[in-house]
C-alpha cells in the first residue's frame, strides 16, 4: 500500500461503518457529544464559532447550530469555494432562512448572508472521517478543513466532533494534515493542545 493508499483505505472502512449507524442511534450519540460540547469552557466562552452543518452520517450538528442561533449567539457556517478550494465563513441568524443546499449538496448560507474576516473566528468545529487518539484527523479528501484552519485560522481553537469508532490509536499523517486541539466523542474527549 502506497503512502496515500492507507489513509483513503482507512477513510472508506470508517466511513462505511459510520453509514451503517441506524438514524436513531446516530441522533442520540450525537446529542451525547453535544452534552460534552457544551460542557467545555472554551466552547462556552466562544465569541464566534464556525460550526460545520452537517451532512449525511455526520455527527448531528443542526441541534447545536439552532441552540446558539435561539440564545442569540453568533453562529458561522462555511461555503465552500469548490473553484478556489476554500471554505468561506458566513453568519446566519436563522437556520431555515439562511440556508440552502449548496456545493455536494451540503446546506450553505444563502445570498445575502454576511460573511466574514476568518481571523474573527475563534473556535472552529470540524467534521471528519477518521480521528486519532493524538487528535490527529483524516477529513474527505478536498483538504478545506486544512487549508481553512492552517492558512485562513491558525489561532483558532479547533473541536473535532466524532463517534466513537471514529476514533483510532494513531493515524499515518502526513504533514498537510491539521491536528485538533480537541477530538469529542460520545465517549468523552481527547485533549491535545497544540504546540
């Protein structure tokens, strides 16, 4: 197996298992990570966070998106840029209104939505396929995560949100590869603070 054999190897077993949670199960584990979300004080504490909307077998996250949106609280979401590689954060201020399927079909803020500086986002909630016990993380393949985290908000305390099974004791990273500060699964939550 070649050196980007093993991880897309990996992904496609992960994510297999992950498509195979019964809807009802993924939405109680996925309300079990939000109980270990919103009991850390970063997240708490969190001017403006950009929350991924989740999609298909993903750890639910339209639940966190609507609490913060219902308690007045700033929410970002991001668009992806698929012609420049990018992922473009947005506020919302309600989740029907400023939301529509955009690019892979995920929901993306709509026209007339305010973006934003990234350097004003202070925490970022990542989506995954694979995680390490090191809060090392695979994503999908497309590197948006990546290059939004370490080019567009390296200051940024970054969440990962995961199942457990999600969850290995190492991953063969390579160096483009972005780490977490925090993997939180319904299990608990692996901190690793970045150096």
């Amino acid at each position: 197996m070649t050196g980007t054999d093993a991880p897309r190897a990996i992904r496609r077993e992960i994510l297999a298992r992950r498509d195979a949670l019964e809807p009802g199960v993924r939405a109680r584990l996925s309300r079990r990570i939000w109980d270990h979300l919103e009991s850390l004080e970063p997240y708490r504490r969190c001017r403006c966070p950009l929350l991924y909307v989740s999609f298909r077998s993903e750890v639910e996250t339209h639940g966190l998106i609507r609490n913060r949106l219902g308690r007045r609280l700033e929410v970002a979401v991001p668009l992806t840029d698929v012609a420049a590689r990018r992922l473009v954060p947005f506020l919302i201020q309600d989740f029907e209104a400023d939301l529509a399927p955009g690019a892979y079909g995920i929901l993306e803020p709509r026209p007339g939505t305010r973006r934003i500086d990234p350097g004003e986002i202070d925490l970022v909630v990542v989506p995954g396929s694979v995680f390490d016990k090191r809060c090392g993380r695979f994503g999908y393949g497309g590197g948006y995560y990546d290059r939004f985290l370490s080019q567009d908000a390296p200051r940024a305390l970054r969440i990962a949100l995961a199942f457990g099974m999600q969850v290995r004791e190492r991953l063969p990273l390579q160096p483009h590869d972005e780490r977490m500060d925090m993997v939180v699964t319904e299990e608990g939550v692996y901190r690793c603070p970045q150096q």
